[in-house]
C-alpha cells in the first residue's frame, strides 16, 4: 500500500513538473456544490441557491415554450387550465409545481400543472431538452428513482401516477391511485413507491359534505413492477409526509390540521398526533380560507432522523422538533405563508418557501432560529436540494 502510494504520488509530481517547464497550465477539478433549486409556480421560473453560501446563481425560465403549448392545446385542454388558473392558481397560471435534478447534476425536470406536463431542461444552457403531457389535465409533485431512470409525476385529475423515460419523456408506466394523487416518495432503499393522496381539494370545505372529497390515501406500489401492493386509507388528504427507511414510522401532515402525525405503516394506525400553535391570524380563519385545505403544508427531516421542520402555513412559522421525543424545539417565524420545507444536502439547514412574501427563509436545525431571507420569483411553491458539477453553475 505504502508503494502504491509512493508511485502514485512520484507521477502527480512528474505532472506538476513537466507542465511546469512547458508552460502547461494544470486543470484543477473544482468541487461540487450543494444547490437549492426553487420554483417559482407564478413566474414560470427555477432560482437556484447555494446551500452553503446563501449566494443566487442562475434563474431559468422553464415555460420558453407557453405559447406554443397553449396554441396546440384542445379546447378540453385549455378549459382545464383556465380551472387551475381559477382555483388552485388563484388567478394565475401553475407554470412550475415540482423540480428533480438528475443524479449528474446536469438536467432538471419540472413539472408543469397549468400545462398539464413535465418538461426536462440542460441546466448550464437553460435550453429545454423535451416536454410531454400527463395522462388528464394536470400534473403535480415528482420522485426521481435512485438510478435516475424512472421519473414519477402524480397526473392530479386522472387520479394516477405515470412514470416517464427521464431520457425522453416518454411514458412508460403508471399505476392508480386515490383521489388527486400528491406527495410521490421512494424508500431509502428504492424498492418501494409511496403517493399520498389529497382529495378533491376544490369540493366544498364543509364537514358535513367531506365525503364528496373522495379517496385519500397512501398507495404503496413496486418500484420496479409498478404494481400497487398495498392501499392505506386515511380520513383526510394526506400532504406532505416522510417516511422512515426502516419503512415503518411515517409522519404526515393532514389537510386542516395544526401539526402532523405519526403513523405506524405495519400497524397501520396513527401513533401519535402533535398539535402546534395557530397564530392570532390564524384562529381567525375559516376552514374555507386555509389554501387548498392545508392548515400545515411542508415537512422535512434532517440527515440523520433526529430533527422535524414543519412549516405552519396559516401561522407563518417554522416548528422545529426533536425525535423521537416529538418535542418543540422551537417556533421561528418565517415570511408569509410557508408552503414546503426541504432540508439542504449537507442536513445543517431547513429551506422554507414563502410563497406570499416571494421569499426563502433559512432555518438551521441545530440552533433553530432563521439566519436568512432569500427573496426569489413569484409564489415560490416548490424548494429541492441537490449536489450539482460547479461548472452548470452561472452567478
């Protein structure tokens, strides 16, 4: 070992060396950088954040391409996204919902609601690689597969996911699920799908007509097969959620509640229900009033399990906890309307976005306090964080 080493090291130095005397200029590799990727779902714009520093790099524009899609849209198709414009877009287009990145670090897709598709763009270039629609009208959140060969994308009014070609776009997959599918997760280990469904967030708000909401819940299926094996039912939308890689412990946020819970997947019962504060502004709403039915909507872990970052919505805060105690560490005030949490890659901090202020806020975990406010595009929606080559990177 000592002399593989040696030599190793004498041919390093007879580079150096011999660039040296012939004046050739030695490469130095530069390092990765953790980057957040942020959509702004209004703008129809992609920001990306450096984890580390706080400094912006790049905006792309992911919907170069609206006309051209709108004008070769049917009338079914352009009546469904005035709908979204409507309701779920509150007046405006749904141009960016989620982003995955590609595991070199080189491609982005991003999921395109009010265009009913998911388009994949080069991230250096901005230049949009390929573009295909999702089974009905809308698509919503993605999973990328841990190889990077299969992506997930939840197609809302068909009540499916599809999995598509990352490569081409092309459809290759899809399995049922309940009513306006949701959250797509992988486990830690790949072999398993989870989607989470919300219900039909546009029926009415009133407790005695929750039925017309219809089904939610969590569809596990076969990562490989795609063949759903099993369904759990739940009696609310089930938002974002994590689940544990012993794939057995699950927190989950639920539509019009004030927290999360804990749900045993094997058992198949909640364990534990934590109820966080409401703000002065917050006991003031109606149930109508809460956006698209979520009290809380965002929920992130640190890298080893033992931190929860929950983004009250209503409340405009961030609640910090310990596990497994389930204890508030504490409550950070945030910009407004905190709609996803995501946890950096290096697991030091808990990205918010503030889709009402047009802001990020920065939480660290271990002194949680926010230590950053980042302003971004319009109504950022969607926050991922992924360790991408330096040299996509534009500032």
């Amino acid at each position: 070992m000592r002399q593989r080493l040696g030599r190793v090291c004498a041919l390093a130095a007879t580079v150096v060396l011999t660039a040296t005397l012939t004046g050739t200029p030695v490469a130095h590799a530069q390092p990765d950088r953790d980057v957040m990727f942020v959509g702004n779902n209004w703008d129809g714009t992609v920001d990306l954040i450096d984890a580390r520093t706080l400094e912006k790099y790049q905006r792309i524009d992911v919907v170069p391409d609206l006309i051209d899609r709108k004008s070769e849209m049917r009338v079914d198709q352009y009546i469904a996204m005035q709908v979204i414009r409507e309701t779920a877009g509150e007046g405006h287009d749904q141009l960016v919902d989620d982003i995955m990145v590609a595991p070199d670090g080189r491609t982005m897709y991003v999921s395109r609601p009010s265009l009913g598709d998911v388009a994949a763009f080069d991230i250096e270039s901005g230049d949009q690689l390929w573009f295909n629609r999702v089974d009905g009208y809308r698509s919503d959140h993605m999973a990328l597969s841990l190889d990077g060969e299969t992506l997930l994308v939840s197609a809302t009014t068909a009540d499916t996911v599809n999995a598509l070609d990352p490569a081409t776009g092309e459809i290759v997959g899809r399995f049922d699920a309940g009513d306006f599918p949701h959250e797509n997760r992988y486990s830690a280990d790949g072999d398993t799908i989870y989607n989470a469904s919300i219900g039909n967030v546009i029926a009415p708000d009133a407790e005695i007509l929750d039925p017309v909401k219809g089904n939610r819940e969590l569809t596990i299926a076969d990562a490989e097969t795609f063949e759903v094996t099993d369904t759990i039912e739940f009696e609310a939308g089930i938002r974002p959620f994590v689940v544990l890689p012993d794939e057995r412990t699950m927190y989950a946020q639920l539509s019009f509640h004030n927290g999360f819970i804990e749900y045993d997947l094997e058992e198949k019962r909640r364990t534990r229900t934590v109820h966080l504060p409401l703000s002065e502004q917050a006991r003031e709403m109606d149930r109508s009033d809460y956006p698209l039915d979520s009290a809380h909507h965002g929920l992130a872990m640190n890298n080893d399990h033992s931190k929860i970052c929950d983004a009250g919505t209503i409340s405009d805060y961030a609640a910090v906890l310990s596990v497994p105690e389930l204890t508030v560490d504490s409550i950070v005030d945030v910009g407004d309307k905190p709609y996803w949490a995501a946890t950096s890659p290096d697991g030091r901090y808990c990205f918010l976005s503030n889709s009402d202020s047009d802001d990020i806020s920065v939480v660290s975990y271990d002194d949680p306090r926010e230590i950053a406010r980042i302003p971004v595009g319009d109504h950022p929606q969607r926050v991922r964080g992924y360790t991408v080559p330096s040299d996509v990177l534009i500032r």
